[in-house]
C-alpha cells in the first residue's frame, strides 16, 4: 500500500492534481519574474524590470485561482489526513508565494528606477543577496514538490544567513552613503528597499519551507 | 494492503485519557469456528463521549460492538478465545454476569429501525415493564422523558398510541433510541444507525448523538467518514480484525500516524 497512490474516485485525484500543478506553475513565475527582477537590477536593463512587475498580475491570478479551487475541493470532496493537509499547505504557500511575488515587483520598480538613474550604484554588495534568496524561494518549493524535508530543513538555517548578510548590507550602504558623491540619494533608497525585499522573499521561502514537514506529517510508510 | 499490518504493534496507543474509562478491551482475541475475527485488540473507551468505529468491510467492527453486551451469545461458534472486555472493571464474560440484565445496561441501537409491531408509547413502556415496572404513572414519565431525549417528544406527543410503524425511517430511528435510553444504560451502541436515513434525519439522529454524550457513553460503528467525524470525539480504525489507531477524532483525520489508516481514510485503498 503507498500512500502516494491514486484515489479511488478519479475525480477527487484530478482536482488534487489540478492544484497541485497550479502551485507548481505559481512557484515557477515567481521564481521567474524575481529572476527577471535580479537580471533588470545587476544589469541595469529596465527590460526585464518591467516584466517583473507586468508578470505580478499573473501571480495574483493564480493565487485567486488556488483558493477557489481549494476551496471547491474542500466542499466538495472533505480531504481528510495527507489530501487535507496538502490543501492547507497548498493555500498557505500561494499566500507566501503571491507576497514574494510582491516583492519581485518592488525590486523591479526599484531597479527600473536605478537603471534610469545617470550613477552607477555599489551593485557588488546585492549580489550574494539576489543569490541566496533565489536559491532558498526555488529549493523551498522544490523541497514542498518532492516532500525532500531534509532540503526543507535547510531553509531556516539559511534564511538566518540572509538575514545577517541583509544586515550587513544595510550597514555597507549606510556607511558608505556621505563618503560617496556620485550616487543620488534616491538610488541608495532603491538600493536599501531592494535589500529588503530580499529579506522578505527569505521569510516567505523559510515560511514554505515549513510547510514540508506538515505535508509529510507523522504517517510513516 | 496485504500484510502490511503484520509489522503493527500489537498495542496502537490509546488516547490519552482524559475522561474516566468505562469499557476496556484487554488482549481481545475472538473467532467464530476456527475464524479468527478479531486479535490482538487493546482499547480503552472513555465514558460520556462518542466513539467511532471505521474501517473496511469485514474488518470486525461489528464483532466487537456486539461483543460489548453479548450479542455474540447468540451465534454459534462465536467465543473469545484470549483476552477480556472490561464493563466498569467487571469482566463481562465472568459466568456471574446476567447477559440479559447486561443488556439493560448496555443498550444496542441498528442500522435497521426496528420497532415493536404496538402503539409508539407501548415501543418504549415495553423495556420498562420487562424490567419490572409497573407504576404507570412512572412509566408515562420515563417514556416522556426519553422521547425528550431522543428529540423525538414534540413530533409525537399527540399521537402516542398510534403505531409505530406510521412514522417515518427517521422518526423510527429516534424511537429506538429512546426505547433503547429508557432503561437508563450506561452506554449505548449504535451499529450504522443512519445508513437508512436521508440527510435530515441523519443530521437529527447525529445531532442526538452528540446530546446524548452528556449522559451515556456512545460506541457508533459508521461507515460514512463524514458522520465519523462529525459525531465522534475518539476513532478507532479496525483492518483485518486488527486495531490500527485510536486517536481523539480529530487527529485521526487530520494526522493520522499509520499509513494504513491514511490509505483507508482518504480512500486510496487496494
Ligand atoms: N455469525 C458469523 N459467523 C461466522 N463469521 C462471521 C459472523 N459474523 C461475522 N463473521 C465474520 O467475522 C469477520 C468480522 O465481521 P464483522 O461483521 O464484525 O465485520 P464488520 O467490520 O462489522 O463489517 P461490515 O462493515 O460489513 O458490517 C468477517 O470476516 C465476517 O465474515
Ligand atoms: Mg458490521
């Protein structure tokens, strides 16, 4: 017996699919577009910005569409055990998943508005942080698909990482802000929220992280 | 699922008690013939809450529940061949135990409503007066009051002595109930009390069910999920005579902890 197998009722088992693949094509244009944010930002394109924040409306969407549809299968079908406990999961990650999507379209706003700026900002500083915060959003949500908790795990430890290296950021930025004269004041807030909006996007992948272990919950095979 | 209860413990974890036990199944182990029907079964069931049996067909469900006030006496063949059910610490096979007055006090409710071919008063006044009484007046007003029980009173006060059989499959069901609770049991069985019944009804009987938790201790043996959930505070779920897990109701359908019972619930079964 594997609990992995189909459901009897086909119907039932379609939804359950449906939602699934929702949430995965979710996560997948929101790792896109915070991709496209990052490209727009260390690049200076505006290009890639704008899809950023053209592609947030595509999220929203899916996210109302994950609810309705969690919805409907929770009237209709009563999920109990594993199936209940991937609806809620499934529910609570698009709600992370729309928010950091969120924050992709404030880095591309951001970064649009860095691109168009004449100075040329200390991009050296976000990298390491567009990397990491890409890496723990893509590897919480492949850790959900795969129930890989032991990837899962790894989140939170270096969630905690990206939050010291979003301290440190914050401290390069601000002291260096009156020694540097050729970078305008509102390229240093655009560098200051983009910082933030990668701090958040940790939050949200260490919050989908969790979602793991409830997925998986006590039944051992 | 084959043999994947072999590796069970023989002792699935019984809830946490968090009321006082009143029937207790101690290594239970029942056959008909040379059948084994039920084995290994440990169980502690608490008084004034509702708990529910689920599990597949055949799986022993109803062995057990009859076995809680002797209904296996009489099936040939039918004996407990290890272990013992406790009924308040008294085992219920010692041979000084009355079946018929265990009977009384472990009342027994069927998928099928059965009622006496009599008025609807005399379905109830019957009990009674099989346990002896006789004062009339007494016996109008334990048939009163276990119609009130039973929610039943208001639909068919002013017509008592008419018969049974005019009422409806619901209404039937209901009578039941309160002939089974006019004898004042301790607990009351119910074997698939509403699978005869149109959501209504069965959403009158569930309410009922969870009312008369405030007085007796019920053990419902249900196949719909749904009813399992809605009614029950503890479930036990039964495979191959087996018990797998008994756990406080809600868990068992949200996080159950044995894969058998996840495969069974969510109905990827076989
Ligand atoms: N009177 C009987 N004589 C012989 N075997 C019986 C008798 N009653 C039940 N059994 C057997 O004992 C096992 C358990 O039956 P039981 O009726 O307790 O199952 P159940 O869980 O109540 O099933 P259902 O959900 O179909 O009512 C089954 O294998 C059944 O065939
Ligand atoms: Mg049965």
């Amino acid at each position: 017996m594997n609990q992995r197998s189909d459901h009897i009722l086909s119907a039932y088992n379609d939804e359950l699919a449906a939602l699934a693949a929702l949430r995965r094509e979710m996560a997948g244009i929101t790792l896109d577009n915070l991709e496209q944010a990052r490209r727009g930002v260390l690049e200076r394109c505006v290009e890639p910005c704008l899809a950023a924040i053209a592609d947030d409306e595509q999220v929203n969407r899916l996210d109302a569409e994950i609810e309705a549809s969690a919805l409907a299968i929770l009237a209709r079908f009563h999920p109990v055990a594993g199936d209940l406990r991937e609806v809620i999961a499934t529910m609570r990650i698009s709600t992370n998943l729309e928010r950091a999507a969120d924050e992709a379209k404030t880095i591309g706003k951001r970064g649009r508005s860095l691109a168009q700026s004449g100075a040329t900002p200390d991009l050296a500083t976000l990298e390491p942080l567009f990397e990491q915060a890409v890496a723990e959003l893509a590897d919480a949500c492949r850790a959900f698909d795969t129930k890989d908790t032991a990837l899962a795990a790894t989140i939170r430890q270096r969630d905690k990482d990206l939050d010291k290296a979003h301290k440190a950021a914050l401290r390069t930025y601000t002291e260096s802000l009156p020694a540097s004269s050729d970078t305008a004041p509102s390229s240093w807030l655009d560098l200051l929220l983009i910082t933030r909006a990668l701090e958040r996007i940790g939050d949200h992948a260490k919050n989908i992280a969790e979602e793991t272990a409830f997925l998986v919950g006590p039944a051992q095979s | 699922m084959p043999q994947a209860t072999a590796t069970l413990s023989a002792n699935p974890s019984t809830p946490t008690p968090t009321a006082e036990e009143i029937l207790r199944v101690e290594d239970l182990e029942f056959c008909y013939g040379k059948s084994v029907a039920l084995e290994d079964i440990n169980l502690s069931i608490p008084s004034r809450k509702v708990t529910a049996f689920i599990g597949p067909s055949g799986c022993g469900k109803s062995t057990l529940l009859r076995g809680f006030n002797r209904m296996n006496d009489e099936v040939d063949g039918a004996r407990i061949t290890k272990g013992r059910i406790l009924l308040e610490g008294t085992d219920l096979y010692d041979p000084s135990i009355d079946a018929v007055r265990l009977r009384r006090q472990v009342g027994m409710v069927f998928q099928k409503s059965n009622p006496f071919p009599r008025s609807i008063f005399d379905n109830i006044a019957y009990g009674l007066q099989i346990g002896g009484e006789t004062d009339r007046e007494r016996i109008r007003e334990a048939v009163e009051r276990s119609l009130r029980q039973a929610a039943l009173w208001d639909e068919v006060k002013d017509r008592l002595s008419e018969s049974a059989f005019g009422l409806s499959g619901g209404q039937q069901q209901r009578l039941c109930i309160a002939r089974a609770i006019a004898v004042q049991p301790s607990v009351l069985l119910m074997d698939e009390p509403c699978s005869a019944l149109d959501p209504v009804a069965t959403a009158r009987v569930e309410e009922l069910i969870h009312k008369l938790a405030e007085n007796y201790t019920v053990v419902i043996v249900t196949h719909n999920m749904q009813q399992a959930t809605r009614v029950s505070d503890l479930t036990a779920f039964f495979y191959l005579g087996k018990l797998i897990e008994f756990a406080p109701t809600g868990r068992l359908f949200s996080s159950p902890s044995k894969p058998e019972t996840e495969a069974y619930i969510t109905g990827r079964f076989g």
